[in-house]
C-alpha cells in the first residue's frame, strides 16, 4: 500500500484552485519580475530595466472570461497573467502538465489542441464532446460525451494525435481520467444508484473497477497504474491499483473529506490534493 499525505493546506489550495477563478488571486500572490535599471551602451548612458520572465506556474481556466491564463511564478509566489487569451471563446480548456499545449471545447463539443503559451487552436475531432482529460505526462488524453457517443483516447500529443476508440459499453460519461500508459477511469451511473467507475485498457475492454456513492474526483498516480477516487457521499479516498489488469481497491488511511469535489496527485506521486466544497 502507497502511502498519501492530506493535509489542510492542500485542501484549502485544491478549493482555490477548483472552485472560482477568482479565487486565483487569493491563492497567488508576487509581482512581475524586473531587474534593476542599468545603462544602455551608446545611449548616453542611459537607464532601462530589464524585463525578467518569471517561470510558468501552470494554466488555470477562466470560466467567466472563458479564456486559459497563465500562471507564472513558483508554489508560494505565484501570480495570473492577465493578458493571457489562449481558448478565448472556448467552453472548457485543460492544458498538459508539461505546459506546452492544451486541448478546447467549443460550444458545439468540437475538440481543438493550442500549443502554449499563445498557440491559435486548430480542430482536430468534430466530435460532439463534453469532457477532455489529459495525463499526466501529456502523452495521452481521453475525450467523452455524457450520451450518444463511446469515449476515445488520444495518442501522440502534441505533435501527431491518433484517436482510438473504447469499449462502446462506457457510452454515457460523466467524467474520465487517463493514465500515462492510455489505460482511462470512466465515471457513468450504476444500475441501482451511485456512481461506477469503469477501467478500460488500451485497447481493452471495460470492466467495473468499483462503485462509489457519489462522485468527487479521481487521477492517476503519474507513471504508474494506480489511481485515486474521491467517494463524495462517504468522504474517503480509495487507491485502486492493477487498474490496466485485474483492479483492487484499498483506502488511503486517514484521508476523511467533507464533499469533495476534485483530487489531483503530486508530479512525485507523494501527495494527494483533494478540494472540498465546504471549506476545511
């Protein structure tokens, strides 16, 4: 068993960064970096500072703007660009976590990939889709639809995207998370009430890895066939491991909820980051 650590103030960030954009700012703080001034060679001796690019964060979107921004900064100092448009327009963006592309959704569910930062988005599936996943690496991703249409997982992000079709039992997705190896966690209704999620290698057939009450998130464990699901209803979190295989399930110890909404893994695998939507 893989051991997780939850603490308040990862809860409190995943609720700033999974609720309002605004929120955002309260989370970030800093300022745009400049050096001091120094003299221009042949200007007189004239003062100009210079501009120093801060590091880039990562990408949040804003629901209100319907736009991507840019975090720049780093864990403790970080700030929102605000001039940043990429996906303006766009119903819903997520972008890799290798930062350098992200996939869109336009009000029609036709999906579109964006090389970041500033990247004019071209369509690559017609679909209609509602919800777009990406793994951890950024190798693969997996597109769905809440009715009419079997999901699809994507390989060779950025440069080449080859769509691959799924078991068509998984039709009607509510949401999905995708592995670094393209194996893809399906959320759909169970029969009966709660929430089942499907395991689907690729390649593969679905097959139920577990049922929870109700939904509050789930993500791979990067690099790995591990995964971990948030139970809204009963406010644990459950590894499964083996999911490209035979699942099996074990709860993370000491990891009890209040309605979570969202669960997200740490790049080193060592830390779960779980929003709630009640506050600590």
């Amino acid at each position: 068993m893989h051991e997780y650590r939850f603490d308040r103030l990862c809860i409190q960030t995943g609720l700033c960064l999974l609720t309002t954009f605004a929120a955002l700012y309260v989370c970030g703080c800093g300022a745009p970096l400049t050096s001091a001034p120094s003299a221009s060679p042949g200007a007189g001796g004239s003062s100009q500072p210079h501009v120093v690019s801060a590091p880039v964060l990562g990408f949040a979107w804003d629901s209100t703007a319907l736009t991507l921004r840019q975090i720049d900064g780093v864990p403790g100092a970080a700030r929102v660009d605000a001039s940043g448009d990429t996906g303006s327009g766009f119903a819903m963006a997520v972008a890799a976590g290798s930062h350098d592309y992200s996939l869109l959704l336009d009000s029609r569910g036709a999906l579109y990939l964006a090389t970041l930062p500033g990247g004019t988005p071209r369509q690559i599936s017609a679909g209609p889709w509602s919800g777009v996943a990406i793994s951890a690496s950024g190798g693969y991703a997996v597109v769905y639809a809440a009715s009419g249409t079997a999901p699809q997982v994507i390989s060779g992000l950025p440069q080449q995207p080859a769509f691959h079709n799924m078991d068509g039992s998984a039709a009607g997705i509510a949401a999905a998370a995708v592995g670094d190896d393209g194996t893809a966690l399906l959320a759909t209704h169970a029969s009966g009430g709660g929430v089942a999620l499907l395991a689907v290698p690729l390649g593969g057939a679905a097959s139920r890895a577990m049922t929870v009450g109700a939904f509050g998130g789930m993500a791979f464990v990067p690099g790995s066939d591990r995964a971990l699901v948030a139970d809204a209803a009963s406010g644990t979190v459950t590894q499964l491991s083996n999911v490209n295989g035979a699942p099996s399930t074990s709860l993370v110890s000491g990891a009890k909820i209040a309605q979570p909404v969202g669960l997200d893994v740490s790049a080193d695998g060592k830390w779960a980051v779980a929003a709630n939507g009640v506050g600590p």
